[in-house]
C-alpha cells in the first residue's frame, strides 16, 4: 500500500511519462546521447547488448546524467543539439539541471 498522497501519486506518474535525453560514458571515454521514457530500463539495455548498436560495441561504463522534457519533439530536438557539441562541452551539460542544460543548448 501507498503512503503517497493522491497528488504526489499523480506527480509520480506524469514524471514516468516525461521523455529524457541521457548521457552514458562508454568504453574508451566517449559520451552516448539518447532519449527515452524510462532511462533506467533503457540504460539496462545498453548494459545487456540489447540496446543502440553504438553501445553494443562501445560498453556503457555509466549514467553520466539525464535531463527531463517537455515531451518527445524536445527531448529529440536536445539530442540532436547534444550530438553536435564537442566532447568537452558534452561533459559540461553533466553538471547541470535540465533548464541550465535548454540555456546552454539554445540560448
């Protein structure tokens, strides 16, 4: 049973239904970018082999950050831009919140 209260219950699920970009650091020091709903599951993929063929051969070696969107078109919109960026400015977002990491991206 639940010691939630309604509304922190209703919180809890709008917050599972919110779309994430995520940073893992993979073998040999490059960063992965991907979106999904539910990181953990999806970083357990990327563990087992089962996940982007990037990961495959390139082993996670850990979450290096994950940032909450909107919804999906901004999440792949944050991927896309993410991608783009040089190594070292991919290591800066880990170090901010979702709104720093929108700042820094867009302007």
């Amino acid at each position: 049973m639940s010691h939630l209260s309604p509304r922190a219950l209703a919180a809890k699920s709008r917050a599972a239904e919110r779309w994430h970009v995520y940073l893992i650091l993979c073998r040999g020091g490059a960063v992965y970018t991907g979106i999904a709903r539910d990181v953990a599951v999806r970083y357990a993929q990327h563990v087992a082999g089962t996940g982007a063929r990037y990961t495959r051969a390139n082993p996670p070696r850990r979450l290096l950050a994950k940032f909450a969107c909107l919804n999906q078109s901004e999440a792949s919109r944050m991927e896309a831009a993410i991608k783009k960026l040089a190594a070292i400015n991919k290591r800066k977002l880990v170090r901010k919140s979702a709104a720093a990491a929108r700042q820094f991206l867009f302007g």
